[in-house]
C-alpha cells in the first residue's frame, strides 16, 4: 500500500508539470545562442516523423540545433507555451533539425564539428521518465551552461516518458546498450580524439553496461578513446556497479559521480527495489573503496526532487564551470583538490569523496 501511494505522488508530482515539446523557429537563432547536438537514437520513428517511445533496433542519427535564450537563469529551461505569444529571449527553440539519411552522412557532418573542437566531444545519455525533447533540450542548456568542449552528441533511448513507466524503461535501458556501443563507434569513426561521456540517472546503468560490454569484446581502440566518465545521480543498484566496473577493468579517468542522499527520485528507486540506496545516494564510500573514483556529494545544493542538481543548479553551476583547471581539480593530488573544489575531502583506499559546499558556506567555516 505505502508503495502504490508513494508512486502515486510521484506521478502526480511530475504530471502537474507540462512535458516538452520540440517547437521549431528559425528565427529564434537571430535571438539566442545556437548549440548544435548531434544525435544518435534507438527510439523509433512515428508516423509525423518524429521520436516516440517505442523501440527501434536500428540506431538512426539527427542534429538539432538548439536556441538557448539569453533571459533565464542558469539551469533553468522554459518551454514555449502552447498558448500564447513565444518568446525567444526567454525560451527554448529547436532553430534546425536534420534526420541524416545513413550513418555516412551523420559522420561527415559530426566530423566537421570535431576538427573545429580539437576532437574533444561530449557524449551525454539522458536519464528516466524523458521525452526526446526533454533530453535534447536538457543536453544543450547543461552544455551551455557549464561550457563544456567539444562536439556535443545525445544518445537518446526510448524512454517511456511516464512517471510510472519505471520498469518499461528499466527494460529499455538493456535493450539500448548495443545503440550506445554503436554511436561510440560512430563518433570515433569520425575522428574523436578524446570522449566524455556523461549520463544521468538510468542513463548511467546504460551507460555502464555499454561500457563493461566494449571491454568484454576486448575493444580497447574505443575504451582508449574515452578521456573520463561522469555518472549524474547515478540509478544502478550498488553491487551491480562494482561488478560492472571490475569487468570492465581500468576505469576512464577522471571517474565522477555526482550524488545526494536527499535526492527523491533515488529514494523512490531504492524502494522499489529493495534496498536503503543506490550509487547515486549512498551514504558509505567504502562500499566502492576498491575502485578509482571520485564521489561528489552535492547535497548542499539541493532543492526540488534534487536529482539532476549539478545541471539547474545556478550556484553548482557557477561553481562548476568556475574551475579553470579541470584537469587538477579531478585527477591531481588528491589534497591539491581542496583548493579547487570548496568542501571537504576524503580518501578510502582508491575512492575519494569530496562534499562539495557553497563557497559562502565554506568562507563561514573559516572564519569560525
């Protein structure tokens, strides 16, 4: 019983809010600043043309072209209304979208957008409970507001987009990993020197899964490709986690996760299965002592059902794409991070947890 009403809080939680929607004005490029996202997806096509939730074997590649408009906070997306006058400088609008007609074309054109990027591109995995709009529309304003390099690719699974739909998608994700497999392949085939690949929720058990089974066929071309891994509230059961990792051996490095045990959506996903917490909230970084990683707690920057903090956070944010070097700041010496990243740091065995802290909080602390 407690679990049927806690879903159906959830669900009437995220229905009151309006799902998105790709709204397409050329105009809107005149006003906002463009973010090109490539794309590749295992959703299958409707009969208007464009990606639903249903299951498409066959891995099909786009690129949108996102108008990030100038008036809004940072992390914040507004969708267009249905009703009403639109408004470029304040929302989001898809200026151009291309469905490439095979794989040869969607490389030549991400190749382009490689050479003008040093090679660095970006692979973001979208997470539970998405649309395809939600999770274009997501990947561009979390690329723009946190500046990161490179080409930026979507890898976009169909979803159930239901509130409800936890195990459809749970499904999905499995069904999906040879489609990610496959577009890291394809990114790569068009001249990636260096992949960053960034997943969110569920995504992070795709993109896991993805990954242990790149080293199982023993590619190390592409493994040798992917310059670190973060993993965004990470929904993977714990265990499952570490045997991932251990299959997959020598672990990306920088190796990020993002996490909170005030994350909502966490806590409603380890009751569903059983358990006090998943990666993304757990409480005991020895759990994952023998693994190089790097544990972010961002609690203190929580808010709503806090399960996607370090993307609408705006002092996350500003924090984030505040730190001029990355590099040092995820894989120096572990006590040259404290300067870099204002909180507290700790080290069990391999795995290093730093509990990130508001910068004001940090100078109250100080000065005590």
């Amino acid at each position: 019983m407690r679990r049927i009403l806690i879903s159906l809080s959830l669900s009437i939680l995220i229905a009151c809010t309006p799902r998105g929607e790709v709204t397409l004005d050329p105009q809107a490029a005149a006003v906002g600043q463009v973010q090109k996202i490539y794309i590749g997806t295992s959703r299958a096509r409707e009969a208007d043309g464009s990606f639903g939730n249903k299951r498409s074997e066959k891995i099909l590649f786009a690129r949108y072209d996102i108008s990030v408009p100038p008036d809004r906070e940072l992390g914040e997306i507004k969708w267009p209304p249905r009703h009403g006058k639109a408004d470029p400088s304040k929302q989001f609008f898809t200026t151009d979208e291309i469905v490439y007609q095979g794989d040869e074309s969607f490389r030549a054109d991400l190749r382009k957008q490689l050479a003008a990027n040093g090679g660095e591109a970006v692979i973001f995995v979208h997470g539970y409970n998405n649309n395809f709009a939600e999770g274009v529309y997501r990947v561009a304003q979390f690329a723009h507001d946190l500046k990161l390099p490179g080409a930026v690719v979507h890898y976009a699974w169909p979803s159930a987009a239901e509130p409800l739909g936890y195990a459809f998608d749970r499904d999905s994700a499995l069904f999906a990993r040879d489609g990610l497999e496959t577009l890291l392949h394809e990114v790569a085939a068009s001249g990636a020197k260096r992949i960053l690949l960034v997943a969110h929720s569920m995504g992070a058990a795709l993109t896991m899964e993805a990954l242990r089974q790149t080293a199982i066929r023993g590619d190390t071309k592409t493994l040798d490709l992917i310059g670190g891994v973060v993993l965004i509230s990470p929904d993977i059961d714990v265990d499952v986690f570490k045997r991932s990792a251990h299959s997959i051996g020598k672990l990306p490095q920088p190796f990020l996760i993002f996490g909170s045990d005030r994350d909502k959506a966490l806590r409603f996903s380890a009751m569903l299965s059983g358990q006090s917490d998943r990666l993304g909230s757990l409480k005991d970084i020895s759990r994952v002592a023998d693994l190089d990683v790097t544990f972010l707690d961002v609690g203190e920057f929580s808010k709503g059902m806090g399960h996607f903090t370090v993307g609408d956070s705006a002092s996350l944010i500003s924090l984030l794409s505040g730190i001029q070097d990355v590099e040092g700041a995820f894989e120096a010496d572990r006590k040259a991070r404290v300067g870099l990243l204002p909180g507290v740091v700790l080290t069990v065995q391999n795995a290093t947890q730093v509990i990130l802290k508001p910068v004001a909080t940090v100078a109250a602390d100080f000065t005590r």
